[in-house]
C-alpha cells in the first residue's frame, strides 16, 4: 500500500533502519510526556523493543506499520525532513482479541513540527488511505486524557469520544480517552 503526498508532506513505511530517526524523535522529554512521563528512549529501547513490537503488527499490503512523515522539499533551501510517524494497526492488536476491522491511528511528531498542522494533515491522509479499505469499517485512536494536541486531532479527524480506559503503559497504569469513527 503507498499514502500520496499530501500537500506538504510525503509518507513511506519506517523499517528498522530507520532506528536513528526514531531514536532522535525519542529524545525530547516534551514528545514522550503523554508516553512515558517524559522519559526519552535509549537506542537499546528502540532496537531491541519498539522495532520488535512495530514489526510484529507490520503488514505492508494492508498498510499497517509506522509510517514515516517527512516534509516535502520546499521552495525555500532546507531539504526535506523527518518530523514524525503515523502508527496504523488493528486495535486490541496486542490482545486476545484484535480487530482488524477497526484500525487504530497513532501518531508522535517532534516537537519543531507542532502547531503547524503536520499531524492532522498526516493523519487525515493516513486515515483516508486505510478507511478506503473494503474490510475496515472503524478508525479508533486513543491518547492519554491530558493529552489535549492529540485529543484535537481526534476531533479534527471526525471522530467522537467513546470511553475512558486504563492501559498499562511501562508498569503503569495510565488512564487514555478512546475516540472512534464509523467510516462504513
């Protein structure tokens, strides 16, 4: 599956070597805040954790993975740049029961790239791609219920509040906002 570029940005799906990238993206305790309380990622949590868990959910045909964000080159003279990633996967992947007619949409931008309308931008994109799949009839997102940005992107994307649940993210429990929208 290919995302098409939208406006400003273009997508491809991160692979392990892209370790550096997501290590980077990892070190500002501003972007990890709603994760892990602020605690940036060593490379050793990247590589022998975070790739292991994205690779085990990654399905290219379907387009499930990480997708990689990156501005397109402008007209000024930076280059293009990674800014972030879009996480596609079933929900409840990681449960007894996945759902692979609902697809969680996730995302985690730096912090250079906020309030500049990146994130809604990539996950509309990203959300119209997978929602245009026969046998997808819901996109879900959750996020920690402090995390108003992410919240607003939810919002944007049309989605509506469901429930309040508990997750143990890193040992502890966490209470996340779900948000959901039927697109079939």
């Amino acid at each position: 599956m290919q995302i098409a570029n939208s406006p400003r940005l273009q997508f491809e799906m991160i692979t392990y070597r892209d370790a550096d990238l997501l290590f980077e993206l990892d070190q500002d305790p501003q972007v990890m805040r709603y994760i892990n309380g602020g605690t940036p990622s060593t490379m050793s949590d990247i590589t022998e954790k975070f790739i292991p868990r994205v690779e085990a959910f990654t399905n290219v045909e379907k387009g499930w993975g990480l997708w990689k964000v990156t501005t397109l080159a402008s007209e000024d003279p930076r280059p293009a740049q990674f800014i972030g990633w879009i996480l596609v996967r079933p929900m409840d992947f990681f449960s007894d029961q996945p759902n692979c007619h609902d697809i969680e949409i996730g995302w985690r931008f730096k912090r250079c790239s906020w309030g500049k309308g990146y994130a809604t931008e990539a996950a509309h994109a990203v959300a119209d791609a997978i929602a245009a799949q026969p046998e997808v009839t819901h996109l879900s997102a959750i996020a920690d219920d402090a995390n108003f940005g992410s919240i607003n992107i939810m919002k944007k994307l049309g989605m509506d509040f469901i429930k309040v649940d508990t997750y143990d993210v890193h040992g502890r429990d966490v209470d996340v906002v779900c948000y959901q929208k039927r697109v079939k």
